[in-house]
C-alpha cells in the first residue's frame, strides 16, 4: 500500500509543486494523468523518494519513506518498489537474463533465474533471455522492463509513461501485463501518463 | 551475477578501446620486464665469471677489450706478451694466484684455449666424462661444446685459426678429446681448453710448414732456442686488497697492460645503462599512456552509461559499490596487461638468448619472476586504479534524479 500526505517540492522558488495525495491499496491500481510540465515525474521520483520532498510524507507499507536515512532509502527501494520508466533502460552489456537477475541482486536477493523464466515466458520474451536489450524491439523492451520490476515482488509498483513510444497494439498489451503482474504478486500500481490511451483502461484517476 | 561479472561484461561489450588499452598496458609491462630480466641475467653471467679475479694482465690495449677476451670469451684478445715477463711481474707477494691463458684458435666457433688446472679449479668445474688434458694436444671441453659441436670422447679435430671459424685451419695437428666437463653455467661451458703447451706445440709446427725445405732445419732450430714463449693474458687473484698497488705499477713502469675487471666492468654497465633506463623511461611512459588510454574509454563509456548508473542506483546499487565496479574495469585491464607482458617478455628473452647463443654462446634462461616484477605489478595495478578511479569518482557526484529524467 503507497499513501502520500501533502507533498510539495520546489526545483527553485518560481518553479514548485504541491501534489494531490495519493492512495493505492494492495492490489488496486492508480492512474496519474498530466499534461507535460505538471511534474508527473517528479511526482512519481517523489513517491520512489528518488528525490527527496520538501514537504509532506510517503508511507510503503507502513513505513515512512521521509523518515529514512539517506543510506537506507536505496535498500528499502530495492526491496518494495519496481519501478518502470518512460524508455526502457538496462545495462547494455548484460543479457535480459542478466538485466532480470541484477534486481535481485542490487536488491541482495538470491538469484532466481526460475522466475525469470517464468516472468518471460507469461510476457512472451521467453526466447530473447540470452539476447542483448537492444537487439529487441521497444516493446519487448518494455515488457521486459515490466518483468525487472516484479522479480523482487515489491509492495509497489510505479510506472512514468510507460506506453508513450509504444503503438496502440503494443500500448494495450503492455498495460494488460503491466495489470496483471502486479495483481498477482498482490502490490499497488501507480501509472504516470500523459497517454490518453490509457484513460478508459484504470477506474481510479487522478489529475495534476 | 555479481560485480566482477558486470565489469567483465562491460569490458567485452567494448573489445577495441579495451583491447587498445591493455595492449598499452601489455607493452608497458613487457619491455619493463624484459629489460628487468635481461639486466638480472647479464649481471649474474658477467659477475658469476668475474668472481675472483682481481686483474688481468695482458698487451696493452683497451682494457675493456682485455677483460672481456680474457674473462668472458666475448671480444678478440688485445696480442700476446712474453711468458717470460708475465711471470716475473706475477711473482709478487700480493699475488696468490696467476693464471695463464692463451688463445686464438677455435673449433666451430668454440675458442681452444690454453690454459693449466688453475683455471678449471678458479669455476670450480668438474670433469664429467674422462679426464683433465694432461699431455700436448689433449682437450677436456665445456658441455654446451659437447653438446652443439657434437664432440665426444676420442674424437680427433683440428683447431682453425682465429675465433670466427672462417680462419685457415691447422690441418696437419690434430687435437683429441680426452675430457668433457660437467655443466658449471661458467664460460669454461663453452671453452675447448688444452694445456699451455698445446698452442705453442700448433703455432710452431705451422710455422714449420711454411717455410721451404732447404732452410728448414737451420730456421727452426733458431725458432726453438729464442722464440720466447708467449701467452695472451693473465688472470690474476691478489691476496688482500692492497693488490691494487701491483696492478699501477705495472702499467707504470711495464710494456703489460693491467686491467681491473671490478672497474672496467662497472663502466661498461654505466655505459650500458644509458640505453637500459632510456629504454625503461619509455616504457613507464607507455604504461601511462595505458593508464591515460583506460582513463578516456572509462570517461567516454561513463557518459554513455550514465543513465545506467542511475538505474543501477534506483535498483539499490550503493554507490562505493558502482565505484568498486569501474575500478574493477581499470584493475582487470592492469592484470591482464601484467600477466600477458609477463608471458610476452618471457618469450622476448628466449628469442633474445636464442640470438645470444649463437652469437656468443651465452645462454639466458632463468624464467622466474623477479622481485622486481611485483613491484611493476604494483604501479600496473596503481595506474589501473587510480585511470578507473578519476572517471568513476562521478558517480559520488550523480543526481539520480535528473539523470533519469532527462532522457
């Protein structure tokens, strides 16, 4: 569950923020809908405490993200939230196998290369695992993105425009698996977007 | 998957830059360590041979020249002096031993010299197959002679004149091997060596043969009364050090030369030295050029990767542990570039000895590492870390944040 209170956050005086709170219980999912410039990542950054607010507070699961000490905000990160980005990256000189366990590891998990198998037959990239990213397409790239962030199985799963590069049949199909994964594993979803495709897909919206 | 697999990766995912900067860092190593190696191993044959010999008296001349004929076998012998006059100056209570030789014959390039028991027992070499040369035209020859000329015991040969094998051989006088000496790693190794009394028996009996028949028995019947006997050098031990006082006496106040292996031996390393640390300034410089070469490709392949340095954060990566990533591309690039350059200037000096060999007959073949070498490893490995570490101090810097926003 991801609850925030009242943030705020300001990259200089003229140019701040003041967000909506936000509630995503387990298993439910949240559409943040914004144009360009109304601080959609920075929210979502926010939410990650990638960046720290100015004001305000982010509970995962309990715990209060603000009251974190700086060295363990990476470890509890690893631990709860996957996060999703706009353009899929990865470690170029790894294999998607690769890429996929590097969550675990980063996250001190063991290495469970079962469930990576499984995670890429379900998102149907079974057969790239020994691939490097770049040699598949954006959309492959995406779901594969989807399945880094699941293999921790975190409480939270945050997603800044995931659809935007994708075409229609592929928008629809990462966002059915970005829904599924994250109902099974039982963890809140957060989508950012300014990717009106996906108003009709999430019943629980917020706009900025 | 762990830190040592992604630097790996990291490596292989860019073969040219990597390849270019530990071909540097090869290079830089290599001739560091074949010079180091060449250096130990002339050092050890030139001082191994020295040991004991205080002067070498001999014909005036360099002296440089004297000792390396006399004491190394290497250079050609500055003339001969009168055995005579050798040995009056040598009978001096300072001086504790005098050893005669003389040469200027050889056998397939081997030089045949002639000498008495002292020399064999000064290396301490030991006869290993039949005996010491006792009699005119006996031979007792060094192992690697045995070895490479293909002389066994009871073999009959005639010595050529000079030490190149292209002189006129002395067809009608035949040396025997009565001898072969056991392997001592001193230039007995490669010497033929015979009594003093050998070489004169050969020159006289050459000398015969060129003069006519009529005047022939009146001339060497001269020849054998005044000729005096002559040898090329002398090797001598003093008794204490103040044996130096004899060596300026005589070529004071004598026709002889005497030479200092100590000092003449020291110039020639001086002089050798130029070239050894020019050699060795150049390639420190090539292994900075490495360190630099690891620096840019690390800066250049960090910007590219910046934004998976901030991913790698975001997915709980410490940053000491990204930092200890990169060195590890830097330290791997050093350990590589050491293992090979020790390999390659281990290869460098058997092609080298190879050369030496046929040249001079000395052989240069201790493989091991040097202590030396550790220390190269250490500045390898320092220039490695410290190339990674510039670059790689970044990430200390990195705003996660930003860096993934912006793309």
């Amino acid at each position: 569950m991801l609850q925030s209170h009242q943030l705020t956050f300001a990259y200089s005086p003229t140019k701040r923020f003041a967000f909506p709170d936000i509630r995503c219980n387990d298993s439910e999912a949240v559409l943040i809908l914004g144009k360009s410039g109304t601080g959609k990542t920075t929210l979502l950054h926010l939410l990650a405490l990638l960046l720290r607010p100015e004001k305000g507070s982010v509970t995962i699961d309990q715990t209060d993200l603000t009251q974190l000490p700086p060295a363990k905000t990476a470890t509890f990160r690893a631990a709860h939230v996957g996060i999703i980005y706009q353009k899929p990256h990865f470690v170029s000189a790894l294999s998607v196998m690769d890429n996929l366990l590097l969550a675990n590891y980063l996250a001190k998990n063991p290495q469970d290369k079962t469930r990576a198998r499984e995670l890429a037959t379900h998102l149907g990239f079974a057969d790239h695992l020994n691939k490097k990213t770049h040699q598949m397409s954006q959309g492959e790239q995406q779901r594969v993105s989807i399945a880094r962030a699941v293999m921790n199985k975190p409480g939270v799963i945050l997603a800044d425009e995931p659809t935007s590069s994708l075409d229609d049949v592929n928008c629809a199909r990462v966002v059915a698996l970005l829904r599924e994964q994250s109902e099974q594993i039982g963890a809140s979803l957060i989508v950012v977007t300014h990717d009106q495709r996906l108003k009709d897909e999430f019943s629980k919206q917020v706009i900025l | 998957m762990n830190l040592f697999k992604i630097s790996w990766a990291n490596l292989k995912d860019k073969p040219l830059s990597s390849f270019l900067s530990g071909l540097l860092m090869t290079l830089g190593i290599t001739i560091i360590s074949l010079l180091l190696l060449l250096n130990k191993q002339l050092d050890e044959q030139f001082s191994r041979n020295v040991k004991g010999i205080d002067m070498v008296l001999g014909a005036k001349g360099s002296p440089l020249q004297l000792i390396l004929s006399s004491i190394y076998q290497i250079d050609s012998p500055t003339g001969n002096i009168p055995l005579e006059e050798a040995e009056r100056l040598t009978r001096n209570p300072m001086i504790k031993t005098a050893i005669p030789l003389s040469m200027g014959d050889s056998y397939k390039t081997f030089r045949i010299v002639g000498t008495n028991k002292k020399y064999v027992d000064h290396f301490e070499a030991t006869v290993g197959q039949g005996a010491l040369f006792q009699k005119d035209l006996e031979v007792t020859i060094g192992a690697r002679v045995a070895e490479i000329a293909g002389l066994k015991l009871g073999d009959t040969f005639s010595g050529s004149h000079g030490l190149d094998g292209n002189g006129e051989a002395h067809a009608e006088t035949k040396y025997k091997v009565v001898g072969i000496f056991n392997p001592s790693n001193s230039v007995i190794d490669q010497l033929i060596l015979t009594p003093l009394s050998s070489v004169w028996a050969i020159h006289e009996h050459h000398e015969e043969h060129e003069h006519d028949g009529e005047e022939h028995a009146e001339e060497d019947h001269d020849h054998e009364a005044e000729a005096p006997r002559e040898i090329t050098s002398m090797l001598v031990k003093f008794r204490n050090p103040m044996g130096m006082m004899v060596a300026r006496g005589i070529n004071d106040n004598s026709k002889l030369l005497a030479a200092l292996p100590a000092i003449e031996i020291n110039r020639l390393f001086d002089l050798l030295g130029i070239g050894v640390d020019t050699l060795r300034g150049l390639a420190v410089a090539i292994m900075l050029i490495a360190g630099i070469s690891v620096f840019v490709s690390l800066y250049n392949s960090l910007k590219e990767r910046k934004y998976e340095m901030a991913l790698m954060l975001s997915m709980g990566a410490g940053r000491t542990q990204l930092f200890g990533m990169l060195l590890l591309e830097g330290l791997t690039l050093s350990l590589i570039g050491f293992v090979v350059g020790l390999v390659l200037s281990r290869v460098g000096l058997l092609l080298f000895s190879m050369r030496a060999e046929r040249n001079f007959h000395y052989s240069l073949n201790n493989m091991s590492i040097l202590p030396e070498e550790w220390l190269v490893l250490g500045v390898a490995v320092l220039i490695g870390i410290v190339a990674a570490a510039l670059p790689a101090l970044g990430i200390y810097r990195m705003n996660i944040s930003q860096t993934l926003a912006e793309e």
